[in-house]
C-alpha cells in the first residue's frame, strides 16, 4: 500500500479552496435530486409514462454530455485561457445557477404535455451545466496532488465542508412543497450563494504548471485510450451500482416518513451526518492497513447481509425501529462510498504512466457516460415499484401493501445491487503490491515533469 508520505501534500489554499467548491455542488446538485422527482411526480403528478419518457431522455443528455465536457476541458488551450479547469468554474458557475432556477418554476399546473416539456428541457440544461462545472472541479484535485491519502483527505473535507452548508438547507427543505412561493424565494438564494462560491473555488485553487504542457490526445483517440485500461472498465461497473442507488436514495427521502414515522427528514440527515461520517474515518483510519479494495468487499458484504435481514424483518414486523437501525447499518457498512472517487483517481495515474499525459477529465467523462445512465435508471425502477405497489402520489397515508414496496426499494433494492457491486471490486486489479509499484513510477514522472519545467 502506498503509504502517507506527504511528499505531495495539499497546500491550505488548495485544500479549502477545493472544499468550498463541495458547497455549490451539494445545495445545487443534491437540491436537486432531493426535489425534482417530488416537484413533477407528485406535486405536478406528471404521469408515470411520461415521467419515465423523460428519463430516458435525460438518461441519453445525462450520458452524452459528459465525455465532450471533459475532453473540452483537457484540450482547453491553456495559454489562451490560463487555465484548462478553473476557467469553465469561474464563467460556467453563474450559467449553471440559472439552468438550477429553471427547475423551479413550473409552466403550468394543469398541462400534462407543458409540463413534460418544462420538466425535460429544465433538468437537461441543469444537467448539461452541472457536468461541465462538477467535472473539472473533480479533476482538480488528482492534479493538485497525487498522494493517496491526500486525495482520500481532501476528498472527504470536501464532503464535510460541503454538508456544514448543505444539510442545513435539506432540513429546511424537508417538509417544504417545491410549488410553493417561500421554496422558490429559497432556490434564488441558494443559486446566488452557490455562484459567490464557485468564484471563491476558482480563486483559491491553483492548476499545476507541469501538466499545463500536456498535449491531450484528440477526442476519439481519447475515447479508445480510455477504454483500453481494464481497472477503468471494472471501476465503471462498480459505480454504475453506487450511482444507482444514490439516484434512489435521496430523490425519493420523502418516502422514508411512511417507515421511519414523524421526523423522518431530521432523522434520515442525523444518521447521515453522525454515523455516515464517523464510518468514512474509519474507512480511512483502516486504509493503510487493508487498502481500499479490501475495505469496501468487507464492509460491502456484512451490509448486504444485514440490509436483507432487516428487509426481512419488516417484511413480517412493519416498525420504525427496525426500520432506524436498517437505514443505520446500511449506512456504517456503506461508509466505504469515501473511496470511489479516489478509486477512479488511480485509473488517471496508471494512464498518466502508459501515455505520459494527465486525463482526467476524459476519465471522469467516459465514466460519467455509463454510469450517468443509472441516475435515470434508478428513478425509473423505484416509480415502477411504486406503481406496482400501488402508492398514491401526493397522499399522507399508503397501504400496507405500499410500505413493502418501500422496504423494497430502500433495502432490498440496495442489497442487491451491493452484491453486484462487490463482484466488480473484487476483480479490480489496483490494489497490492501492483498499486505500490504504480505509484513509485508515477512518482518518477511528476519529478521529470517538474524539471522540465523549471529548465
């Protein structure tokens, strides 16, 4: 395992000016999936066939985008521009901000096609803007340093900083209808903040000279280089499984008050926070003795396991209790979620060491291509349950055939797809004595890139 050297540690600047960046990314990316579904499902109550249309079609947009974005920012001219990265946060935050507002303000009440054409014109342009914004914000911080636990550091502050912020909005946003004047009035501030501190990340972040010479491939080239990298491929499959289940997770918290009981919001975020977290550390704290990959196989199985057992506990004993400590261990055993963006950082380094060029935004690109699709997927697979389920949209109270289907898609659902997951991890080659060998000549590389530079 590579060990913490701190040969390549974050500056202060760099460290915080990347974790502010996780603010706007949280209130405008997680606002989002936390009420879109809400707004023009069950508010609207756009109907189920077109509700699943619209996916689809932001599923193509969602996938599409991703891959033009990141190789635009790669082959960004960075002499014209001063920069590859920072450029398209500082200039796309205000644009993104506004495609966010777009969402909404409904164009009709009563419509079912307006308001199909508000709903998939809304959440492909907020898309579009989120993947050119997010993307380059993320391919920051590999290129800002490479040590391991570094990145795993930075990432994580990013998340915690990002959910100082955030959760404060969700808590208020709970209960809050997404028609109403009050909620509106609060997505106009959360768009403004948002913009002050995308500009305040582009400020404080700094791109490294040594890979500003870097001549990037052009794009179809770029395409098959990536595709090329076995450990890219096998991450893939591994985060369509996370992306799936986060699209379920938090677009559909308003379902969680039918099986948790009053409070379900202020407690969902409690045990996100507190036991979320407090499992991300000790992931880490256990990093240099497991590595990642045996982290998240361990953990990964004993949540699989669990999540079953309660599923099936509640199958036969509807309660909120059993239904807390479900959402708790699913929770603790998925604290391992800290490692999947790091994971993807080291197909970048191994890429690095094959073509002598740094790529990440076609990375973060091509994987955003297949796995994008699962935040459509998802939505589409739990308004299917729900309908098999017979869940009445908009109502207080659902039978108790409907809070099966509940359990089924909080907890069986996940089970499932973790199981899948884990196939993927475990045949996923960096890790060991490869990745140790692999880091030590990325090293080597980054010290003749800073060479040449300085001759």
């Amino acid at each position: 395992m590579l060990s913490n050297s701190g040969k390549d540690k974050l500056s202060s600047r760099n460290l915080w000016g990347y974790a502010i960046g996780a603010i706007p990314a949280g209130l405008l990316a997680y606002v989002f999936s936390l009420k879109y579904v809400e707004l023009f499902y069950d508010d609207l109550q756009l109907l189920p066939g077109l509700f699943i249309i619209g996916q689809i079609i932001y599923m193509t947009i969602n996938a599409l985008n991703d891959p033009f974005s990141g190789q635009l920012s790669d082959r960004t001219n960075r002499k014209k521009w001063g920069s590859r990265r920072i450029i398209y946060i500082k200039y796309g935050a205000p644009i993104w901000a506004l495609t966010f507002l777009l969402v909404w303000f409904p164009w009709s009440f009563d419509n079912q096609i307006v308001i199909f054409i508000h709903y998939v014109i809304s959440i492909c342009l907020f898309d579009t803007m989120l993947t050119l914004v997010v993307l380059v914000w993320m391919a920051l911080l590999p290129e800002m340093t490479s040590d391991l636990d570094e990145r795993n550091k930075g990432h994580f502050i990013s998340l915690v900083f990002g959910a100082i912020f955030v959760v404060p909005f969700f808590l208020i946003l709970g209960d809050m209808k997404p028609t109403s004047q009050s909620f509106q009035f609060l997505m106009i501030t959360i768009a403004v903040v948002s913009t002050l501190f995308l500009w305040l990340t582009a400020y404080l972040c700094e791109e490294k000279p040594e890979y500003q010479k870097d001549e990037v491939f052009p794009f179809w080239k770029s395409v098959k280089e990536t595709l090329k990298l076995r450990s890219f491929l096998i991450f893939v499959g591994f985060s369509f499984c996370s992306t799936f289940l986060s699209s379920i997770g938090l677009s559909y918290l308003f379902l969680w008050a039918f099986i948790l009981g009053d409070n379900s919001t202020i407690l969902y975020f409690v045990i996100f926070i507190l036991v979320g977290y407090g499992s991300n550390i000790l992931c880490m704290k256990l990093r240099p003795k497991w590595g990642m990959r045996k982290i998240i196989l361990r953990f990964g199985l004993v949540k699989v396991v669990l999540s079953l057992v309660s599923f099936l506990s509640l199958v036969f004993i509807q309660n909120s209790m059993i239904a807390i400590i479900g959402l708790i261990i699913a929770t603790f055993f998925g604290g391992y979620g800290v490692f999947v963006v790091p994971i993807m950082y080291l197909s970048a380094d191994e890429d690095e060491i094959n073509q002598g060029i740094r790529r990440e935004g076609m990375f973060l690109g091509m994987n955003a291509l297949f796995t994008k699709p699962a935040n459509s997927i998802g939505p589409i697979v739990a308004t299917l349950i729900l309908e098999i389920f017979l869940y009445v949209p908009g109502s207080d109270t659902q039978s108790a055939t409907t809070l099966i289907g509940i359990d089924i898609l909080f907890l069986l659902i996940p089970a499932i797809v973790t199981a899948i997951s884990l196939v993927f991890m475990y045949y996923y080659p960096l890790h060991g004595e490869k990745l140790k060998e692999m880091r030590e000549k990325l090293e080597v590389i980054h010290m003749d890139k800073k060479q040449k530079i300085k001759s």
